[in-house]
C-alpha cells in the first residue's frame, strides 16, 4: 500500500494521505500529520459521518473536497474503503486528481490490496449509530431518516 | 406560581391581548437565547417594556419578531417606570406592519442572492438556509429533497471548524453524482449545485467574493 501512498504524496503540495475504512480506524498512512494526530482521526470521522449520511439517503459519495483557511482535505471513494488527501492550500488539484485516479486503478489491480479492502468491509452508516453520535446529532438523522 | 411557557405555543401578541383585556396588572417575563425582554400591564394597557438596550414601544415590536422563547408572568408586579402611552392594540398592529415590512425586504433580498448566484457560470441551482436550517430561498430547480443532509453538513462544518486551529473552513465541495458546493454566508447556509465539469477552483474567487459582499446582510 505504501508504494501507492508515496506516489500521491510525490505531487507537489501534498501533505499526508491517509486510507481509512467506515470505522475510522486508519489503515495505512503515508506523510505528516500537519493538522495533529488527534485533530485528524477526529476531522476524518466527521466527514465520514457526513457520507454516511449520504449513504443513508441512498446516495454515494464520490469526492469531497473541504477547504479551510490553510489547506485542503480531500476524500475518495477507494472501493470500499476510504482515502483521504491532506494537501496545502496552493496544490495543483487537476495533476492531484490524476495521479489520484491512476494510482487507484493500479492499486486495485493488485491482488494484496484488493484482499485488503475485503477484509476491511465495514457498513458505509456504522459511524452513525446511537452510540456513535450524540444527542444533538441523533436529531438531525432523525430528520435525514424520515425525509 | 404565574403562568409559564413558550411564546412558540402560545403567541407573545396573544399573551398581550389576554393581559390588557383582563386588565392584569402584571410583569412578562421574556428569555430568547440570553436575550431577556420584559412587558409590564397595568390598566388595560401595556405601560413599559424593556428588550436588550430597547425600552418602550420599540422593546414591544423587537420582541413580536420572536419565534420561541421562554415566558413567565407574574401577578401583581407594578412597572418601574411609564414609558408607553399607545393603546396596546396599536402597538401590536405597528409591529406587525414592521415584521411584514422586514419579511418583504428578506424576501427580496435571499430572491436577488439567488439570482446572482445562479448567473455565475458553472452554478446550476442554489438555495439558503436559515440558521433553524429552513428554506429561506432556492432556485426552481433546487432537489429540496436533501436539505435535511445539507442541515447535518453545516452542522458538522461548525464542528470541524472548532476542530481546527489553523483556520476557518470556507467550504465542503461534494459530489454524489451531482456536485455541491456548501459554505456559511453571514449566520445563513448556502448550497450551490453545480455543473459536472465545473472546477471549484475556477468559479471560488467568485463565489467568495458574492458570499463576502451579502454576509453582512445575512
């Protein structure tokens, strides 16, 4: 897998890239953790909720792109499980996307990584479970359930 | 113990209406999100009020504006000062006028939001929501069927931006199939759904520079 993370990582501008599954349990990691160790593991199970809520509605998520003041963080749909791209604000996001796309197709051609997601199935709505979310956040599901 | 509630169930105007009409001397407690207001009666009529810095009549319509909040009456309780002279039912039909005034100038201004969003080249729809997360305005087109998700985005957006320390996220772009583009304008929410083969990065610094100019209004 690293080999794969190390060619996102050679684009200019890119920080950290990080394969995650549904549960948020990092799986392999490739880069700094700019944003801390625990920011990170916190920000990424916040977006996975966000797609999950999607999935909830009977939608998938292809990409997300969230922009803050500093830089980017960016989600792929890698089969079944989830690839996020740290990168600077200032990053050549087309070449990114490219090599994005390439190295998964590669990656999903080989036979160990392929073992590897599927071993790592886990149900894209796991993270909103009750006890996976609070009371605040129970209510908008609710919401997103019954529209 | 005096009566208590929520002017969501039981309307402030109706509130007025029983306590003049009963001819109540008696105090209205207000609280909206650490705002406290207050309406004191005495003689069929409202004699003082008090909202935040406002006092008299202008206290009375800021507080009509209300939607919910917790309220209180309690008897007997004589006004500390005589700022209202109006008849109580003028004051209520005065601030009526003013909400539809108000709700006339949002309306038009969320409708010329949407217009100028839209005619941005690469902006298919759009729609904004209220900080309660209701429709304020959306194009035609607009597939209203996922606000609720886009409530949730936003919510979650507050949460990421507390996470962060190096900054403040100015927007989640996702694509579901169709592409959306959400970020905060003012204490509104905006979701833009673009076309396919827009690139974010081209149409931003415009998008930006509209939210920047309408924020203050929002």
């Amino acid at each position: 897998m690293r080999s794969y993370l190390e060619k996102i990582k050679a684009v200019h501008g890119v920080l950290g890239v990080y394969v995650l599954n549904n549960r948020a349990e990092s799986l392999a990691q490739y880069g700094t953790e700019s944003i801390g160790k625990q920011n990170k593991e916190k920000i990424v199970t916040e977006i996975l909720q966000i797609l999950a809520s999607f999935i909830l509605k009977g939608y998938s998520v292809i990409d997300t792109d969230f922009m803050f003041q500093n830089g980017r963080l960016l989600y792929f749909n890698f089969d079944k499980l989830n690839l996020f791209v740290h990168c600077q604000k200032n990053v050549k996001i087309s070449m990114l996307r490219m090599t994005i796309n390439v190295v998964m197709v590669e990656a999903l051609d080989d036979k160990k990584i392929v073992k590897m997601i599927n071993k790592n199935i886990i149900d894209g709505k796991l993270l909103l479970r009750p006890d996976k979310v609070d009371k605040e956040e129970l209510i908008y599901i609710e919401r997103i359930e019954q529209s | 113990m005096g009566l208590v509630g929520n002017i969501r169930d039981l309307k402030l105007p109706n509130l007025i209406q029983i306590n003049c009409m009963e001819k109540n001397v008696a105090k209205l407690i207000i609280e909206n999100r650490n705002r406290f207001g207050s309406v004191y009666f005495a003689n069929g009529q409202i004699v003082h009020a008090e909202f935040n810095d406002m006092i008299g009549e202008d206290a009375v319509h800021a507080m009509l504006r209300l939607r919910e909040g917790i309220f209180k009456v309690e008897g007997d309780v004589a006004a500390p000062a005589i700022t209202i002279k109006s008849n109580w039912s003028n004051i209520l039909l005065e601030g009526m006028r003013l909400i539809d005034e108000d709700t006339e100038s949002a309306d038009r201004l969320n409708e010329n939001t949407i217009e100028d969003l839209t005619a941005i080249r690469g902006i298919e729809e759009a729609i904004i929501l209220s900080p309660m997360g209701e429709v304020s305005a959306a194009s035609i087109g607009f597939d209203q069927n996922i606000t609720p998700n886009l409530n949730y985005v936003f919510f979650k957006i507050d949460r990421i931006e507390k996470l962060l320390q190096n900054g403040i996220p100015s927007g989640l772009m996702i694509n579901i199939g169709k592409k959306y583009y959400l970020t905060k304008m003012g204490s509104h929410f905006l979701g833009l759904q673009l076309e396919d083969k827009t690139q974010i990065d081209i149409i931003l610094p415009m998008i930006k520079q509209l939210v920047s100019q309408k924020s203050a209004a929002f």
